[in-house]
C-alpha cells in the first residue's frame, strides 16, 4: 500500500480546501485504476497561528505505486493549491509501505503535530532519515501536517467520520442553497450518532460552512451510516460530488491530560483541575473570565462571547468550587472548551441576623464576633447558609456552534462523569 499526505492547500482568499484537493486526487487515482482504502482528514494542533482554515491534513490509503500517487498528487496540488496566497505553503509526502505500520518516529510525530508546535527542519530531518518521498511549493511548510496524516493510522484509535458534500465549481462564491428545515429534521433522525449537525439553541445549521468554497456540508458523527443517511435526507442545490473522510475530529486528541498547572504551557490544550479562587467576570465584549488553582500556581480561563449559552454555566462557578477544565493555552489563558465540576460549594458564611429586630447585626471588632447595637444581642461568629446552585456534577461543553473541530461532543460518552451536552 502507499500513503499520501498532503496538507497546506487552504486558502483564505480564494477559499480552495484541503479536503476538496484529498477528494479529487482520488477521484483521479479511481480513474486510473488504482483503488482507494480510505481517505483521512486529521486534525492537527489548533493552536498554530500560520494554519490554515481549522488546519487539517489528508491522507490517502491508496494500491497505486509510490511514484504514481506522488505524480497523480502533485499535478493536483499545483492546479488547486492556491499558491499565489503567499500563507500558502502546501506539502506532499509519499510513504511506501502499510498504513497501520508505520515507523514509530512516525506515528509520534502525528502524536506531536496534534499536540505541539513542531518547527519544519524537525519534518524536514524525518522526510530524509526515512527516506520519503516528498514535494513541495512556497516555504513547504504543508509537509509537517503531511507526514503527521502518513502516521495517524497507526498512532490514533478514536475514529470519527465526515462526508463533505462538495458544490459544482462555478457556484463556489455564491451564496449557498440548502433547505434549513430538512438539515434540522435530519439531524434531529440521526441524533447522537451523527453529532454537531445544528445548533438547537442558536438554530444554527452548523453542518453548512460560512466561508466562501466548494464544500455544501459537511456531516459528522460515530457511523458511516448514520453520517451517509443523514446527508441524504438533505434538500439543497446539485451535490458536484461527495466524499467520506475517517477523521479524528471529536476526539479531544489534542488534550493532555497534567496533574498540575505548573506543566501548562503556551499553544498547546490541557485537560487540569483546580479550583475556583476568583469569580467569574463578564468582561468587554461579553468574554467571561476567571481564575483556577491548584494550591500552587494559578491559570486564567476564559468562556469568549461565540461560546454562546456555555458563558451562563461558566458564570454560574463560585469561588471555592473544584473543576476540571480543557482547552488550549495562549497568552497564559486556558479558552475553555469544556469543564467538569468536581466539587460543588454548597454554604456560604452569612453575617449573623438580630433574633429580636431581624436586622444585621455588625462587627463587635476584630475576633470579637457581631452584636445588634439597638438590641444588645450578640453573635459569636458568622452564621452558614445553604447556597442553592444552578450547577451539577459532570461535565459542561461549548455548543456545537463554537466547538473546534478536534473537539469532543459529550454525547460522545466514554467520560469520568455525568454528561451535561449542548446539542
Ligand atoms: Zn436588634
């Protein structure tokens, strides 16, 4: 079998796509006669600044020969990547050899390239040391994410599914023509298998992408049943083609998981616990902040206004509560992505109240407790009263509007605690 990786064809003016280009190269590989396995989009570290839209990567499981599929690729590549976009740097690497047994150098740096910001000498040393085939335009720099998608077949387990529905080319740039209620009624038939499709709340069709270029809609979810029936029950303008990729989007691959803050770094996303040591803040422009602790180091975390609905269960946190929280770290602030609350404070002190005229009491001094100074009655210390708390258990997310694609929905399941899901 040959991989090929290939990433860095999005542009941002122009808005020709990563996938697009992974679809028509094996379109053309099927015409050739060579068969097609499988057809990979990998998410990588959405924490890289140069990346292009939602920086993703494909990868190509195909029987054509090594020379072939590099051939077949690069012509590709040349016509669609957008190369004149000077932050275009597109990347093509071949691997000759089966997918799920790749080199262990290069299944970890499909690990680092989700995880890490990796410099492009250290793709670069990696495309000579074992010897791949490779090509490139601009600064190249689309290499890194293409060997990253080479070794994800053997380095990631959780496997999600998307099928793009692509629009004929002369209408890429003009406003789109899908039916609303048929993408809403579909999703709500296929619902949680296929996940992410709307937001109910903000009745967001968020399967059907805003930026200009040639993808319809895109449908996620756990099944290639499920994301295939659903697409089809979707009224719209004539699909130009459609393409099923294996993904690890809603995966939250890209979380590591610390004990303590102190290993929180810069642009990569962490999964820690603390606790709540400073309110939340609603602050300009409606991004809410706060402050977490593990007795030794604090982090700032932050819910910003796209996140919708989520900022209410944000602000609903108190000082004293324990959580965990996920999400990527810049400019020393965790954005959150999702929290579990571990422990919930549920007393507050309370400054005693006059049994005789039920008004405040106040301050006798300093550790000399409170006193009513019309009735003379006196209070030892501060009073304790039960808090009633919007909050549960388990974990809160951001809707499907504001979620990252590497992201995973709690519907999904499989985590340490109760689920609260957005849908
Ligand atoms: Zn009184």
């Amino acid at each position: 079998m040959t991989v090929i990786g290939l990433d860095d064809t999005d542009s941002r003016k122009e808005g020709m796509c990563t996938t697009y280009v992974g679809h028509s190269v094996s379109e053309e590989l099927q015409e050739e006669g060579y068969t097609v396995e499988r057809v990979l989009l990998i998410r990588l570290n959405p924490a890289v600044k140069h990346k292009t839209r939602g920086n993703a990567a494909i990868a190509i499981h195909t029987s054509a020969p090594v020379e072939e599929a590099h051939r077949i690729t690069r012509e590709h590549v040349e016509n669609s990547a957008k190369v004149e976009d000077e932050r275009t740097h597109p990347g093509i690497v071949v691997y000759d050899g089966e997918p799920d047994n790749v080199e262990k150098e290069i299944s970890q740096f499909t690990q680092r390239a989700i995880r890490e910001i990796i410099p492009l000498e250290d793709a670069l040393q990696l495309i000579e040391t074992q010897d791949l085939y490779s090509s490139s335009m601009g600064k190249g720099r689309g290499r890194i994410g293409a060997i990253a998608a080479i070794g994800a077949w053997s380095s990631l387990d959780d496997w999600t599914y998307e099928y793009i529905s692509y629009r004929e080319p002369e209408k890429w740039g003009t406003p789109r023509e899908v039916n609303e209620k048929s993408v809403f009624e579909a999703a709500d038939n296929h619902y949680p298998n296929a996940w992410d499709t709307v937001d109910k709340i903000e009745e967001d069709p968020v399967c059907v992408p805003h930026a200009p270029g040639p993808i319809l809609y895109g449908i996620r979810g756990d099944t290639i049943q499920s994301v295939k029936s659903l697409s089809s029950e979707i009224n719209s303008e004539t699909v130009h083609a459609k393409q099923l990729f294996h993904t690890n989007q809603g995966t939250d691959v890209h979380l590591q998981t610390v004990d303590h803050i102190s290993e929180v770094s810069e642009n990569s996303a962490y999964k820690v616990t603390g606790t709540v040591t400073q309110k939340p803040t609603t602050k300009k422009g409606g991004h809410v902040f706060f402050e977490i602790s593990d007795g030794e180091d604090s982090l700032n975390c932050a819910a910003f206004e796209p996140t919708k609905h989520f900022r209410d269960d944000v602000r609903n946190l108190r000082v004293g509560d324990k959580i965990t929280v996920c999400g990527e770290v810049s400019q020393g602030t965790l954005k959150l992505e999702k929290f579990a609350v571990r422990e919930l404070v549920k007393t507050e002190k309370t400054i005693p109240t006059c049994p005789s005229c039920a008004r405040k009491m106040e301050s006798a001094g300093r550790n000399q407790g409170y006193r009513c100074k019309d009735c003379s009655n006196t209070a030892p210390k501060k009073g304790t009263r039960v808090v009633s708390r919007e909050l549960e258990k388990g974990w809160y997310e951001v809707p499907p509007c504001a979620r990252r694609h590497i992201a995973k929905p709690l519907i999904r399941g499989d985590f340490d605690d109760a689920i609260h899901p957005h849908r």
